[in-house]
C-alpha cells in the first residue's frame, strides 16, 4: 500500500471534516511516501485548529488551500501538480437540503462537475468520490443531489479521452461518532434534556467506524479502474438500541423527519444486474467493465438483489453497539 502512495501528491477536498481529519491523520502516523497532502476547504479556522492539533513538524507535507467547490478556478490551480483527489466536500443536513435545495445544488451537483472539469485539465490521475447510501433511491434532496454527483463522477470516464485518469465512488452508510452523527445528537439532546428523540422505533442504518471507512477509502484509490461505485459490506442497527444505550431508555418518538427514510439502501434491486460481489464488498460496475470483473471469477449478485439496513443478514446487537460507545469514549 506504502509504495502505491511513494512521492504523490494528494488533495482533500472537505479535509477539515471528520473523515479528513482521520485520513490526514492516518497518513501522517502511518509514515505514508506522500510529496504533498493538501487540505482544500472553506473554514479558515477549521483548518488553523486542524494545523496547530497536527504541529508545524509536518510543514513540508502540509498545505492548506481555503477554497470552495464551487469554484472552478480555484479548484485548477488547487489541483495542479495533484496526483490524487479524494473528494469528501459536501453539505450534507437532511432537513437543510429540503428548506435549502439551491444550496445543496450548487455544492453537491455543480461543484462536483467542477471538481471532474479541474481534474481532467490538471494532472489528477485518480479521482474518488465520497457518497452515502441516501444516494441510493433517494426520497430527500440531500439524497438526490448525491445521486447526481455519483452519476457524474462515473459517466467522466466516458469523456476523459486519453487521458490517465479514473474516477470512481464509494458509497457507505453512517460514520459512527463522526460529527453530527446520531451519536453527536444524541449526546446534545441528553446534555440539554435529559433524554433523547427517536424519531421511529423500528429505523435502521448501517454502521462503519472511521478506521474502516480509511481502509476503504484507500483500497478504492489503489484497486479503481474507473467507472465502479464500490460499496462495503456493512453491520446494521437499530437506532432505538443506540438510543436506550445512550440516555438509559429516556427517550421520546418524535416522528419521522421531512426526507427522513425508515431504512436505508446502499444498493438498489435496479442495480443488480451490474453488482458484482467482491468478498467483503460489492461494486456496481458500468457495461465495459463487466467482462474485465467476470474474468476475475467474481460474480454477479442474483437477480433483483438489494442491499439494505432492514433486511441485512448482519446486525449489531445492543452488546456490539455498547463496545463501539466505549471505544468512541462515549461513557
């Protein structure tokens, strides 16, 4: 994996946020070969917590770019001399995308067009894209506007011409203790009110903690030809177990949220025919693809197969949940 990595430069786009910050982090203590790492995001202050945290030790690797999605010029002269872009930017609150739909447009769809058109001008050779299982069918605009972005990040491989270039995307569901994760919220609602808001008992979502999200995000980058959406296979959970965790069974329904889903999906029935199971993962791949994975010996998944947190033959109990709270220093 070291060598994969020896003397390029990478670009993190949303690097002050919670993934960021762990990969950063990750390459850093992992002594990874890099030339550069470059932070590009909006937050100056983010990213001056985030310099004085990591220590002025690593200024030779280091380079923090203020910049937005949204602009294309910023993001080529960002991205000249990059070898690799991880692109994590995006807003991302369910109930802000639907008071806010313009918003959520410009960053998650056209700044991610943005971030294909600098890549294909500048000397980006690999370009992954972060997204979520609310891509996957999605009934809220946050949902949608990923969609989008997955879409237009597989379908830049069809306009790349000859160029060394390959972008893909990988899709996984809730980073546990992330920031505004369900852990975050909860943990505020109990502080404030002394127990905390489910808004159904029966919703479920998927789980992956960010030391595996890293691992994922790496092996796409070395493994990608370009074209897949790679998703991992992932436990569930029922959020009303992590809720009587956290506040000892004080909790209150409140409701499903506007764009809220009651279970989620990482892969559509609509997708099977173009799913291949890759062990402990699966990628949706486009038709050019398909013989390069079958050659492989790897396997489409049977007709009409979806992926989802409902009927996921692997769940956590409220045992595994209680081990992951205490790893993440909840208690």
């Amino acid at each position: 994996m070291l060598s994969y990595f020896k003397n390029k430069t990478v670009l993190i786009t949303g690097g002050t946020g919670s993934l960021g910050t762990a990969l950063i982090n990750f390459f850093i203590t992992k002594k990874f070969p890099l030339k550069k790492l470059i932070v590009l995001s909006r937050d100056e202050l983010k990213q001056h917590d985030l310099f004085n945290k990591i220590g002025p030790k690593y200024n030779k690797l280091l380079r923090f770019f203020i910049g937005d999605v949204r602009d294309l010029q910023r993001l080529k002269s960002a991205f000249s001399g990059v070898d690799i872009v991880i692109h994590a930017a995006a807003l991302k609150q369910v109930p802000a995308a639907e008071y806010n739909p313009t918003e959520f447009i410009k960053t998650n769809i056209l700044g991610t067009q943005n971030i294909i058109e600098a890549c294909l001008e500048t000397s980006v050779n690999k370009a992954l894209l972060l997204s979520t299982d609310k891509a996957s069918s999605p009934i809220n605009l946050y949902g949608a506007t990923k969609l989008c972005a997955d879409k237009l990040f597989i379908s830049a491989n069809n306009i790349k011409g000859k160029k060394d270039i390959c972008f893909s995307v990988l899709r996984y569901g809730n980073v546990m203790g992330s920031r505004g994760s369900v852990i975050e919220v909860f943990r505020q609602q109990l502080e404030k009110f002394g127990k905390v808001y489910l808004t159904d008992p029966k919703m479920t979502r998927f789980n992956i903690l960010l030391e595996e999200a890293i691992e994922l995000v790496l092996w796409s980058i070395i493994n990608s030809r370009g074209g897949e959406l790679i998703v991992p296979k992932l436990p569930s959970f029922y959020i009303k177990d992590l809720a009587s965790l956290i506040a000892n069974n004080k909790y209150e329904i409140s409701g499903i949220r506007v764009g809220e889903k009651l279970h989620e999906e990482m892969i559509s029935d609509h997708d099977s025919p173009n799913t291949f199971d890759l062990g402990n993962k699966y990628a949706i791949v486009p038709e050019n693809l398909k013989n390069f994975y079958k050659n492989k010996k790897l396997k489409l998944v049977p007709s009409g197969f979806s992926y989802n947190s409902k009927t996921n033959i692997n769940f956590l109990s409220k045992n595994n949940l209680n081990i992951i709270l205490k790893k993440l220093n909840f208690f």
